[in-house]
C-alpha cells in the first residue's frame, strides 16, 4: 500500500467517476484503475462496487475512505513540520534597522538567533524608516526596526517597543536652556535641526505640528542623532529629537515640548506572512526586548 494509492482512491471516491478523478490527478484512466486495484489486493478488500453503470463504494470502501483521508492529512502534517525544520536549517532573513541604529536588544535578539540556528544567513540593511516600511510591504526586508509617529503601520504586523515624547536639545547658555518647556510655534520660531524626511521623528515633528496648524522649516538636516546634536552643541539651531536619544548629551540640556502630543515610536514591523525562521527570531525579540515587546502588535 503507498500513499500516492491512496491519493487515488480518495479521489476516485470524491469525483464517483475513473475518468474525472484520472484528470484530476493527471494520470491515464487504466493507470488510476489498476493502482486502485493494487490496493485492494493488498487490503483483500473491494473497495470500489463495479457492477452498476456508476462508481459506489463498499461497506468496506467507506470505512477504507475515512481512514485514508486521515492518513494523508498526516502525512502533510508530516510534511509541513519537516518544511518548517528546512526552514531554519537553511533559511535566510533579511532585517531592516533605521540608520545609525544603537538599540541594543536587536543586537541581542540577532546574537542569540544566530547562535541557535546558525544555518540561516542573515541580511543587515540600513535606511530610513519610510523607505524600510515599503520594503517590507515589498517583501524584500522580513523584519524591521523603524521609528515612526504615533504607532506602527497599520497594515504591517507591529511590535512597539519605544513611545517617548519629543524633546528641543539646547547648549546650556542658549535661551530655552533655562526653561522647563517650550510650545511648539515657540520652538518654530528658532532654526531647526532635525533627521530628513522618512524618519520617525521628522514625521513625528511633522504630525505635531500639523496638529496645531504649524509647519515646520527645518534649517539644518542629518541623518543620525549624534550628528543633529552635534550640530546644536556647536549653536547652529536647536535639536529636535526624542527624549532618550538625547538623555545622557553632556553639552546639551534636554526642554520639554508641551504642546507636542504626537509621540514617537520605535516598533519592529513585518509582513503578515512569516518563515519559519523569522518566527523564531521574533521569539529572539521578545526574549530580548522583554516588557518593551508585547506579545499582541501595536496598532
């Protein structure tokens, strides 16, 4: 008895006809007949009733019907499982991380993958975040870590793992550096230095400020944060980013933005439709992020 017999005889009874059910399974008519009779003399059983001008099962067929579904419901099972094994033995990811990225429990979710499953090669891609999300809306980047304002993209899986607000980075003798907040027109009315569009924080200043009616001239741009706070300290405007970025910034002084309600978020994002291997490091994540990673996506 083999399965593809089996495979036959299941659909000899679903189409209750040899020719429609040899079509189905593009084999010749006398071919699917004589696997169906191979199998009933290994069972010593008829199957198959073929005394009238249609296709009737026996007593014995119908029980031979049930169990034969059931074996090859398990033998795809079967093959599923060692599918998703191949999957991690020689899979390949491909993970998006924002430029300048320094957010260490990635670091440490791609270490502890790598060292369980060191078959599956992994791809780093650097880019901002905008670019990155269509990336894995493209299929070209499985996981990303992006920053964005307010939340995740909604049609992308999304994982929160920061929400902060916005912050205005001063050298300590400017003049908002004795301030315990600024409003956002008040922030405007200096020159500006923030990350370019499709970052996090540009869309995060961008959306704050279009909540208030405002629009944002940003005079100096850069692509990563030490550059736009290295740029503030030397007094060449004021530096716009979230508030852990510039927390420990010797030479600047960190002023609350009040009016900001628009927070910006750091969130891994990926397609809906997962490998193998990018569920297991999604569980690298988790392990690594901690309460920072909740188990349901961010929306």
């Amino acid at each position: 008895m083999e399965i593809r017999q089996l495979r036959y005889f299941v659909a000899v009874a679903e189409e209750a006809h040899f020719t429609r059910a040899a079509e189905r399974m593009h084999i010749s008519q006398p071919g699917i007949s004589a696997q169906i009779r191979q199998l009933e003399n290994d069972l010593g059983a008829t199957l198959i009733d073929r005394s009238g001008r249609g296709v009737a099962l026996t007593a014995v067929g119908e029980v031979v019907l049930a169990h034969a579904r059931s074996v090859l419901a398990s033998a795809e099972s079967l093959r599923h499982a060692v599918d998703e094994m191949n999957g991690l033995v020689r899979g390949r990811l491909v993970v998006g991380m924002v430029t300048a990225c320094t957010v260490q429990p990635l670091f440490d979710a791609l270490s502890s993958f790598h060292r369980a499953h060191p078959g599956v090669e992994i791809s780093l891609v650097e880019d901002d975040s905008g670019k990155l999300v269509e990336r894995v809306r493209e299929g070209g980047v499985d996981l990303a870590l992006i920053g964005a304002a307010h939340r995740a993209p909604a049609d992308l899986d999304g994982w929160q793992v920061i929400s902060e607000p916005l912050v205005a980075a001063v050298p300590v003798g400017h003049p908002l550096a004795a301030r315990d907040g600024v409003t956002l027109a008040e922030l405007l009315t200096c020159p500006i230095i923030c990350l370019p569009e499709g970052t996090g924080i540009r869309a995060t200043l961008d959306q704050a400020a279009a909540a208030l009616g405002l629009t944002p001239t940003v005079a100096l741009e850069a692509s990563a944060p030490a550059a736009v706070m290295n740029l503030a300290e030397r007094g060449l405007g004021v530096a716009v980013l979230s508030a852990s970025m510039t927390a420990r910034q010797e030479g600047l002084r960190s002023v609350p933005l009040t009016d900001a309600d628009v927070p910006a978020v750091l969130a891994l994002v990926a397609a809906p439709t997962k490998s193998p291997a990018l569920r297991e490091l999604l569980l690298h994540c988790r392990r690594s992020f901690g309460d920072a990673m909740p188990d349901r996506t961010a929306r």
